[in-house]
C-alpha cells in the first residue's frame, strides 16, 4: 500500500481555540501543522518549513489577514503555494476581492466542521 504524502499546513491564526482544533485534527488526520500570526512568523515558516497550503484567517490581532495576504502576493509567494482564505467573515464581494488579492480559494469556516477539512485539503493539493 503507497504512503500518503504528508502535506504541510501554515495555518495563520491568532486564537488560541481555533489553533488547538485545527491544529489537533488535522495532525490526527496526517499533516504536519505549523502556526503564525504574523506577516514575519509566516515569513519565518514559509522559508524554514515550504508549506504545501497557506489558510489564512482575516481576523488577526497584530494585522489583518488582508494585510498578509498582500504582502504575500507582491512577493510572488502566491504564485507557488496555494493560500486559502480560511474565515467567517464572507461576503461575495470580499470573496471576489481576496481571489483578485491572490487567494486561490475562500473557504468559510462555518461551511467545514475540523474533521471534514483534511478531505477538503487533500482535494484542493491532489
């Protein structure tokens, strides 16, 4: 039997909560979770670790999820890794915007409980 890739996550959030479910499920479920809160510790990860897929939340402490995803963007880091937006702020217009910002994607969080969103991460990196 082949051995599934272990893909690894940057999960951008601040909350603590929120880190610890994610994080906990998605390592029960065989990726390698990695966790920042700022555009620097993403940076830091970015470089040390190559994540396979950035999800990224908007609500952020230090700066906004917007701001990062900008700054990922006119680095050309969207271009190679996959980001995300992964929040329950949602509207088709914001959505249309972090799209155009350099988001591949807009997942509301509402939408997937922690365990149903392996299977959507391995579709989305398959």
């Amino acid at each position: 039997m082949a051995k599934q890739k272990q893909y690894k996550i940057l999960l951008v959030e601040d909350d603590p909560d929120q880190v610890l479910m994610y994080r906990t499920q998605l390592e029960i479920d065989g990726f390698k979770v990695f966790n920042a809160k700022t555009f620097r510790g993403v940076q830091d990860i970015l470089v040390k670790e190559k994540p396979d897929l950035v999800l990224l939340d908007l609500v952020l402490g230090e700066e906004s999820g917007e701001d990062i995803l900008k700054k990922l963007s006119d680095k050309h880091v969207t271009d190679v890794i996959p980001v995300v937006v992964f929040s329950n702020l949602r509207s088709d217009k914001d959505e249309r915007k972090y799209i155009k910002l350099g988001a591949r994607e807009y997942w509301p969080k509402t939408k997937y409980l922690p365990r149903q969103l392996s299977d959507v991460i391995r579709r989305f990196l398959s």
